[in-house]
C-alpha cells in the first residue's frame, strides 16, 4: 500500500480496534477475579478514543485544502469501505499538499502507525476485522467461544501482568500520531463551511464513544471518581458518577 493507501486503512481500522476493546472489556467482565485486567484494556479504550479524534483531526486537515467535491469528501471520511485513498490522481494531490519535506515523513509515520496497530491486533488475539474471536460479524456473541477463551489462564496472564508493555505500544501509537497530525498542520490557511461540519459530525461519534466508555467504567465504582489521561496532544479527565 502507498502512504496514502495506508493512511486511509488506519482512519478505518481505529475505531474498529476501540469496538473491539470494548467487547474485550465486555467479555473480561463475565469473569471473576479480573479487575487489574480489566484496567489495562480500560486504559487502552482511553487512549484509542483520544488517538482517532487527533487522527481523524489531521485527516481533514489533510483534505481540506484540496477543495475535493463533498461527495468524494465525505466518502475519504466517513466510508471505511472506501477505495477512495487508492486514488492515484489524490495520491499527487495530497503529496504536492504536504510538499517534498513533509511527504516522506508523513509516509513513513503512517507506515509505522499501521505497523503498531497490527502488532496491537496480534497481542490481543484480535481477527482481520480487529473483532475478538468471540464476536461474529454480525455483531452477536458466541458464549461457548468467549468463555472457553478466557477459562485459559495464559491468555490472562498475558493481559494482566504485561500491563508496561502494551501502555509502551499504545504510548508509541499516541506519539505516531502526534507526529502525523503535526505534518498535516502545515501551510493550514484554509478552512470551510464543509470542513467544519464533518468535524461536528464526527465529534458526535466521539461523543458517544466517550458516553459508551463512561458506562463499561461506571458500573465498576460505587461513589464519584475520576481518571486522567495524558496524550502527547490532548489532556482528558473523565469524570464518572453511579
């Protein structure tokens, strides 16, 4: 795949990985004794959820100075279906749009985005779709499976005391990031009525990720708390109540 190919493979397989998580986390909950598990895929929803709003920013200021036609526009954003990012006359567009200075970086920090998220999807035993093997297409459960799965105490061994290294990969997943929306900053003197609309629509998708998060984390505590998170880019605190 091209820079640009990959680029549009990530915006689609991120919030596939956060749904995965989330049935990970779903799963884990079935299972006595697995709070300090629980907590490291907690961790990783948190970060995943900050991860697409910075990289899914930095696609539209990809984009936006293009002036592409809405539907095409929209279809790069919002489709993870697409092919639109195979698109060879897109592909010279966006790359005389970064420059020859910005271009190769930016092809080699998406590379290794794609990379992180794949070995991600490796260590949690997660399918091609970034589903838990639990979880049919179709979105219902397979119980026999999900349970059979987490009776083997390897796998929560694997999850539970590797916590340091699955935060170092998320960490290294943040830092990507970071790095791909600060290349995407530049020469950023165009912004439009569209940009800003897709923007809002995708801030309510946020919105409802951190709603759907704010739920699997507030059945666990009894009394107002809060947790923090610091990304490269962006501090979060979520507040949770009963």
């Amino acid at each position: 795949m091209t820079g640009f190919e990959i680029a549009g493979a990530v915006l689609a397989a991120i919030p596939l990985l956060i749904s995965g998580l989330e049935h990970y986390l779903e799963g884990l909950s079935t299972v006595k004794n697995m709070r300090d598990h629980e907590t490291v895929i907690e961790n990783l929803i948190i970060s995943s959820t900050t991860s697409l709003a910075i990289y899914r920013t930095s696609c539209e200021e990809l984009l936006a100075p293009l002036i592409l036609p809405d539907n095409q526009f929209y279809d790069l954003l919002d489709n993870p279906q697409t092919d639109g990012w195979k698109d060879e006359e897109l592909g010279e567009k966006l790359n005389a749009r970064l420059g020859p200075a910005a271009y190769l970086p930016y092809k080699s920090a998406v590379k290794l985005l794609y990379k992180r998220i794949q070995l991600l999807k490796k260590k949690m035993d997660l399918t091609d779709e970034l589903r838990p093997k639990w979880v049919r297409s179709d979105g219902t459960i397979n119980t026999e499976v999900r349970d059979s799965f987490f009776k083997k105490a390897w796998r929560r061994m694997k999850i539970g005391f590797e916590p340091d290294k699955y935060a170092l990969l998320m960490g290294k997943i943040d830092e990507d990031i970071a790095k791909i929306s600060e290349l995407t900053k530049g020469n950023m003197t165009f912004r439009n009525r569209r940009n800003r609309r897709a923007t809002a629509s995708f801030w309510i998708s946020i919105r409802d990720l951190a709603r759907r998060l704010r739920e699997l984390l507030g059945s666990r505590f009894s009394s107002a708390s809060s947790c923090q998170y610091q990304h490269p880019g962006m501090h979060i605190t979520i507040l949770l109540f009963p």
